[in-house]
C-alpha cells in the first residue's frame, strides 16, 4: 500500500464495526426476545449509521493523513461523540421504541467511545509500525538548499513513521554539497524517473528568475507542491493560508491563545483559582502583616507600580510593599543586599509572598496566573530596542510566574544574555501554550519556592 487514500476509509469501516457491534449486536444480545429486525428497529439502525456517516465527514474524521496528531484525533472523536449522543437521544421524543433503559446508556456510550479510541490508536500505532519499516511511503524533493531546507530534510530522515522518503536537494550554486542530487535543468528528468509524489519549495533559497521556469515544469507532473516560506523570524506553528478574494495570503497567529476557545479555558481557570487564593490566602496574609504594621514609616501596605500588559498597553501592578519609599522604585530593579528592602520584605520577596496581591490583577483581567512577566514601563521601552521579537510577550496577559521563571530566569537582570533568555522562554511558552503547560508550570513553581531560589531577592 503505497499511498494513505486507504487510511480514511480503514478508519470508518472500523468506526462502523464497533458502532454496529456495541448499539446493534449488543442489543441483539442484551433483549433475546425482542423483534430486534421489526421495521421501527431496522429504521433506528440505519439512522444510528447514517448519524454517524455524516458527523464523520462534517467534523473531519476522514481528514487523517501521516501527519495528524493523536490529540487532533482525540478532539475530532469527541465531538462526534458528543453530537452522536444528541441525535442518538433526539430519535427517541419522536419514536417510540423499546431500546436500552437510561441507566445503561451512559455505560454505552462510555464503553463506544473506549473502543473508538482504541481502534484509532491501534491504527495510528499500525501505521506508524508500517511506516518505520519502509512501507507507505512518499518519495520528496526539496528546491533550494538552506538552512530551512536541511532543517525538514533532517525530519523526513529522521522520522521515518510518517513515510516519507527523501531523495535529495535540487540546487544549481552548491552541487558539491552532499545530497544535491541535480540543478533546476535536470528537475524534469529527476521527477519522470524517480517517481516523486512530493515536491518542496524553499522560497527562501530558489532564485526569483527560475521560478516561472521551475512551476512550468512541475505542473506537468501530478505531484503535490508544497511551500516553505521565509518568513523572517516569525513563528511557523501557526500560519495560515486565508483568502482575500483571489489573493492568497498567509495570515501569522500568535499561538494557541489567539483562538477564542483557549482564552476562554484560561480565563475561566483564571477566575477560580484567583477567587480562591483572595479568600484563602491574600486575606489573612493581608491582616497579618497590617498587625505587623508592616506599611509604617516604609509607606502603604500596598505598592502600585504601572507594568506593561497584553497588546502593549499599561496597568497599574499590585505587590505587598517590600521596600522602603523611595525614589528610584518605579524605574530600578531590586539587587542582591539593596538596602531599600525592608527585613520583613526580604522574607516576602524570598518566598515570592509579595506577589500574592496580583491575583486581584488576574480576576480583573489585567494579568493570567502563567504568563510572561509583566515589566516597569521604563525597561519595556529599554528592552525591546535590545532583543529581537521582545514584543511578542506582549500578545498574551502578563502573568504572575512563567516559564522562565521557573527555569531559574526571575529577579535582576544583570546581563543582556538573562534578557535574551528569558525572552526566548516567553516566546516558547507563547507559541506552544497549552493548559497542561500551565498546570505543569504552577506546580514547579510551588516545587521551586519550597527548594529556593538563589535570585529570589
């Protein structure tokens, strides 16, 4: 089997299978003396598999190739799941019919989606199996040589369970680098006797005059034409191709948190937790150190400072004091033995107490409990001028621990390399944000106050 136009239709017989043994057979099974093939049942039957033909092709069950994600595939089923569940208990307040009483469907319908799940893992896995061995594979070519170019010869080469067989680079400037297999003239011969399905444009790399020449010969051949773009240092998770009309244009999303759906599950995560810590935690923590006349002569109990937040904009920043009042506090970072720090703020500062009044910023909306920090006004301004894609922070909420916080890049900035850093775990947390990602860094980061931190001060 050579290509993956079978995979789709693999998949549904089994969803068939499994969709017939467990709501027809099982039936047939669980009620002996039933007419289970009266014209009512035979009508149920087919509406069952009617149901689930059609929210297999509307949801994208049949959009399987070699690489779609396990999680794709999980999401995908479980909204069928869910739509199937609705169609199943709408036929019934129409149809009067005998069928399993309510008490079982939820042990059904659990086990259907158990076996689902386990037949298309069984299939991922198969394939996956199928493919490491050198079967269903894609013979690819890639036009230009560079970075890019390499960086995806380097995947096909090393993922062989998608099933892709790299033969080579076409380039006509290096053809003494290993694994240029011919120049732009010799593209035509190469796909003929070769039998490539895939063909792979670095844009970046081709020269702009040979491309007319190079799309002539390529659409002689039914092979598939992919573009990797140049896009300057923009992420590539997230690009899409949208319409203006006849124009295409690619359309750069931030990450995940640019879709509605995923802010939502973020906020609403958010909203309760921040609840919960105001009432548990920032209550009493706020009157004891009031007791302690914490405020006194160091100033108020609480230290408002305007921070950067999402889309570039400002907001005024809650912490306990920490410091004595004094001029340089809304524009200088705290350093190691600064004598502006009070010794009740030292201990706040070093198990990180003094940010608890930022969950007031999170259930206003202002802040997120993960994300990047939030930065004075000032080295906003300063910081973007020195580190490249900076400003890419500043696309999701600011946060009250992050990921570079947790790996060690928090406090004092003392050179311009613990800028870059934490800049790059900003941006890597932006561009593969998902809520597990937020669930692991809000236990380490109780994992790292409980070991300390030697720049928590």
């Amino acid at each position: 089997m050579k290509y993956s136009k079978y995979i789709p239709l693999i998949s549904l017989i089994g969803d068939i299978l499994i969709l017939n043994i467990l709501f027809v057979a099982a039936f047939i099974v669980r009620h002996p003396y039933v007419d289970h093939f009266s014209d009512k049942h035979l009508l149920f039957y087919i509406y069952l598999n009617f149901c689930w033909l059609l929210l297999f092709f509307v949801f994208g069950g049949s959009d399987i190739d070699r690489n779609t994600r396990k999680k794709s595939i999980l999401f995908t089923y479980i909204k069928i799941i869910v739509f199937f569940f609705f169609l199943f208990l709408m036929y019934f307040q129409y149809t009067p019919l005998q069928y399993y009483p309510r008490s079982s469907l939820k042990y059904l319908f659990a086990s259907f989606f158990i076996a689902l799940v386990f037949w298309k893992f069984f299939l991922y896995y198969a394939f996956y199996y199928y493919r490491k061995k050198g079967y269903n594979y894609r013979n690819v070519i890639i036009l230009g040589y560079g970075s890019r170019s390499r960086e995806l010869a380097k995947y096909f080469q090393t993922n062989l369970w998608h099933g892709y067989r790299f033969l080579g680079f076409f380039d006509d400037h290096k053809r003494t680098n290993r694994g240029i297999v011919g120049g732009w003239d010799d593209l035509a011969d190469y796909i003929r006797e070769n039998e490539v399905n895939e063909v792979y444009i670095a844009w970046g790399c081709v020269p702009k005059d040979v491309l007319p020449e190079i799309t002539a010969v390529i659409s002689e051949f039914p092979v598939n034409v992919r573009i990797i773009p140049d896009l300057a240092g923009f992420s590539y998770k997230n690009a899409e191709m949208i319409n203006y009309g006849i124009l295409p244009v690619m359309q750069i999303h931030p990450g995940p948190l640019s879709f509605w759906y995923n802010r939502l599950l973020k906020r609403g995560f958010d909203i309760l937790a921040s609840l919960f810590v105001i009432v548990f935690v920032v209550s009493w923590v706020s009157a004891i150190l009031y007791l302690l006349s914490l405020p006194g002569k160091n100033g108020r109990l609480i230290f408002k400072q305007r921070r950067t937040r999402i889309d570039g904009k400002s907001f005024t920043c809650y912490k306990f004091r920490t410091m004595k009042e004094n001029e340089h506090e809304h524009v200088k970072q705290a350093t190691s033995d600064d004598p502006r720090v009070t010794r009740i703020g030292r201990f706040l500062r070093k198990w990180s107490i003094d940010e608890l009044p930022q969950f007031y910023n999170v259930l206003k909306g202002e802040m997120s409990i993960v994300g990047p920090r939030p930065h004075m006004l000032r080295h906003t301004r300063e910081y973007q001028r020195l580190v490249k894609r900076y400003m890419l922070r500043h696309t999701v909420k600011p946060g009250i621990t992050g990921l570079a916080q947790v790996n060690g890049y928090r406090g004092e900035i003392k050179k311009h390399q613990d800028l870059v850093k934490r800049v790059q775990m900003d941006v890597n947390y932006i561009e593969n944000w998902s809520f597990n990602m937020d669930l692991k860094i809000m236990l380490l980061t109780i994992w790292v106050l409980i070991k300390g931190q030697k720049e928590a001060y």
